[in-house]
C-alpha cells in the first residue's frame, strides 16, 4: 500500500521501527486490546503509519478494528521528567548539602561566641573574657544575655543567673565600675531594687519595652548602652518600687460612728476572709533554687503533688500543656508574672500553687500565688 520504503518489516529491520508491544484482552467472544509501535521517523512518515494501520480490516482469519488513539513524541515527556527530576534535586540540594553562607558565618561565630563565654568565681557565673581587665562591666540577668553581648562585641558582661545576689558579684562590683542591664519587664526593676541593696550600682538601662536583653538587635544594645543613666538619678524610683510593696496605714483616721458606710462589721459581711494557702519550709527551700534556675529562660516547670518536676515547658506552650494533663499538677513555677488569665486557668485545673517573679492579681481562695522574692 505505501510501496518498499514504509513497508512495515523493512522498517523493523532497519531499526526504524521498534519492538512492537501488544496487550490483548478476551471478554465475550471478542478480543481487544492495545499496540504501540515504537518509532524513529520522522513526524510525517509516523503519522503516515499510522493512518495505514487504521485501514487494516482483517487479522488472520478475523475482522478488525484499529484505532490510532495519540501518537506521542516520547522526547518531550522524557524532557518534562528530567526538568521536574532537576528541580526535585535541586531544591535538596539548596536544602541539605549546600547551607547558606549566613548560615556557615553564624555557626562559625556562635562557636566562637560558646568558646569565648567563661566561668567567673565559686559559683561559676558566666561572664566574658573581658570581664576580669575591664575597668567597667555590665551585669546582666543570665547566659543567654551574656551570648547576645558577646555576639555584638561586648565582652565584659557577667550575669548573677537568679533573685539573689552572688559573692562572687558582690566583690567583682567593689573594684569595678558597674552598669546594670536588665529586662524591659518589671522582672528588670526587682533584679535592679535587689542589686542596690547589696552592691554599688553607678548605671543602669534597659532594653526597650517588653523586650528582653537576649533577643535585641546590636543597634538596641548599643542605644541602651550609651542612653545609661546614673544611678544615684533613678535611685529614689526604686526606693518607691520597694515602698509601694508594703501596706500603707494611715493613723489618727478619724472614725464617723453614725455612718453605716464605715462600718467594719458590714464589710466582713460583703467581703469574707481568705486565708492564703502556705508552703512548707522544704517546698521553699526546692522552689527557691528552681526559681532561681528559671531567670531569663522565659520557661516553666510544672511539679506534681508530690513536689517532683513532671517537665520543663516554655511559658507560651504552658497553657497546652495544662490541658493535656487535666490533672495530678500541684505547682506551677514560671519566669514571668502571674496574671488573671493564669489565675483563672490553674483554678480550671486545681493547681493549688503558683509561682511567679511578679504577680498581677489578688490572692484566691483556691490557688496560693507566691513571688520568687516570697520564697
């Protein structure tokens, strides 16, 4: 039909046709199924093969029908596997085996910042290299702010790493001149009001609000550095912070006997004691030194009834984990303050302690709430 040079052998065996491929299937007397014919011509001569396979009406003894149902360029499927292939490894290659040249600096200078970080005194407090040359040092909250200063150059920090003040930091601070670095929290006042009763302070600054030491940029750490401030200035201000935490009686009120309104026998009627829950001097004692093992890590440790540490959990995943544990929880001990949300969760719970570095609301009948300066 298409003469000696499409004739279908003579194709196969000059390799201008491949191996044909045929899946057949019986079903009612009557067989179908499907051919591919493999082909090297060109795009005319294979649609021109074809055509001629469609007009073949009989196989062997029987009638027959033949379909060309898509003639495929195998080459362009094979060219949209290699591009979707190349792009796939590629991506695991960006990703895995080829980290990013911010990446390698960062690592490179973390490790140095880790080598560098010592130890200062008996208690081990981490402090820069510089800390022990330098004419001035700058105390700070815990070895995390240690790192961030010696991230952006500053190698003369040491941190007191809890409330209380290390010896160590009380005789460093009598041959040093002294700035003190703190949280942009109330946490940062107290630690301030605590180190003024024991050490000579001579400046003080702070991070920006509602920040902390450890996450600020080193543009923020060298503002708050140079906008330091005297501490004999803001003295006064945290002689108030101290005053302002003791109850304040007023003597010689006068008493007007024939108004119902100062009446104390109807205040204890609308408003009905509540005596606040107590601790052990042992549960003191232990929440004491975890406390002080909690400052600056912004975490929390969640204690069972029988005062043993169930975990340590980030102060943001607190609330999860208190409702996946529904109950057995006694204590909860946090690197922050104890807010009414809080409050209102542990009731949820019947948590029966809460311990805090500050706390925001009243004392509750159902759950004792205690500071780190309490214990």
């Amino acid at each position: 039909l298409l003469g000696s040079y499409l004739e279908l052998r003579e194709l196969q065996r000059n390799g201008r046709i491949g191996r044909i491929e045929v899946t057949s299937e019986i079903k009612s007397g009557k067989t179908s199924g499907e051919i591919q014919i493999p082909s090297s011509l060109d795009k005319a001569e294979t649609c021109i093969i074809g055509a001629a396979l469609e007009v073949i009406q009989r196989i062997g003894p029987c009638n027959s029908n033949i379909k060309v149902s898509k003639i495929e360029d195998i080459r362009v499927s094979k060219r949209n596997h290699v591009v979707s292939r190349a792009k796939s490894l590629l991506k695991e290659l960006i990703e895995e085996v080829m980290p990013d040249s911010q990446e390698i600096s960062e690592e490179v200078a973390e490790s140095v910042r880790v080598m560098e970080i010592t130890s200062y005194g008996r208690e081990k407090l981490p402090a820069g290299p510089g800390v022990k040359d330098d004419e001035e040092i700058i105390i700070v909250e815990g070895r995390a702010d240690v790192l961030n200063l010696l991230k952006c150059g500053f190698k003369n920090a040491i941190a007191i790493n809890g409330t209380s003040v290390p010896k160590s930091i009380v005789s460093i601070a009598k041959e040093k001149t002294v700035t003190v670095f703190v949280d942009g929290d109330r946490g940062g006042n107290l630690i301030i009001r605590e180190l003024s009763n024991v050490i000579n302070i001579d400046f003080v600054t702070k991070a920006p609000d509602g920040k902390e030491v450890e996450e600020i940029t080193k543009k923020e750490i060298n503002k708050a550095l140079r906008s330091k401030i005297p501490f004999e200035q803001v003295k006064d201000d945290f002689k108030a912070i101290e005053r302002s935490a003791k109850p304040n009686f007023k003597k010689n009120s006068p008493i007007n006997r024939n108004s119902r309104n100062n009446d104390s026998r109807d205040d204890r009627a609308k408003k009905p004691f509540t005596k606040k829950k107590t601790l052990t001097d042992d549960e003191k004692s232990k929440y004491k030194v975890m406390s002080e093992e909690l400052i600056g890590t912004k975490g929390a440790y969640v204690l069972d009834v029988d005062s043993n540490v169930l975990g340590k959990v980030p102060i943001s995943e607190l609330e999860s984990v208190l409702r996946s544990l529904k109950s057995g929880v006694k204590t909860i001990i946090l690197d922050g303050d104890v807010d009414s949300e809080l409050l209102e969760l542990a009731e949820k719970s019947r948590i029966m302690f809460l311990i805090g570095m500050d706390s925001n609301v009243k004392n509750s009948p159902k759950v004792g709430i205690f500071t780190f300066a309490e214990l």
